[in-house]
C-alpha cells in the first residue's frame, strides 16, 4: 500500500485535481479543508486523514487501485465484510471507524 508515501501521495492528488480542471481553492471548499491544508498534502508536507483521503478519492474519482488498495475479495469473510463495509460508508462516518480501530490497534500492541 503507497498510503504512507507523502510524495506519492501529493502527487496523485495534485494530478488528479488538475485533471479535473479544479483549483486547490476549488478542492478545499469540496473536501470542507482550508486551501493551506490542500498546498501541504499536496507539497508533501502533510499526510491526508483517512477521513480526508477518502474525501479526495470521491471527490477527484480516484481508483484506490493507484494507491495500492486491491478491493476485490480475499477469501476471508470478516476481512471481505469490513472492506465492503468501509467502501460504502459515508465520509463523515469515516473518522468514527477510523477512530475505534486505531484504538483497537493501540490497545493490542500495550
């Protein structure tokens, strides 16, 4: 997964916002971001929220393919059921879940 890589990561947003003809004004008024935020994700600065990454995949129509996410079944039922659960909420359910499974995470590694 290339979700780690800044760079890669600034730069596919900042392509994919060209190609869509939008300006980072344009991109932070659709993702409810300041247009400084937007400069520094996509200068390499900053790593996108979950929350705010899965905002510019719906808003630019980013295949998560690019990004390394293979979304298609993997055999395990409780992975598959999480992963088409995650695909169809809705962003702003996004940093809940992204929330309670950090915590799960964290509290495993103690």
């Amino acid at each position: 997964m290339r979700f780690e890589d800044k760079e890669f990561l600034a730069e596919q947003i900042r392509l994919h916002r060209k190609l869509k003809g939008y300006t980072q004004e344009q991109l932070a008024e659709m993702a409810d971001l300041s247009v400084q935020h937007i400069s520094r994700i996509e200068n390499g600065c900053y790593i996108p929220s979950l929350n705010s990454f899965f905002k510019f995949v719906s808003i630019l129509d980013i295949d998560l393919k690019v990004f390394g996410f293979n979304i298609e079944k993997t055999n395990n039922p409780v992975k598959d059921k999480l992963i088409n659960l995650i695909a169809n909420l809705p962003n702003d359910k996004l940093t809940l879940y992204e929330n309670v499974i950090e915590a799960l995470y964290k509290s495993k590694q103690t």
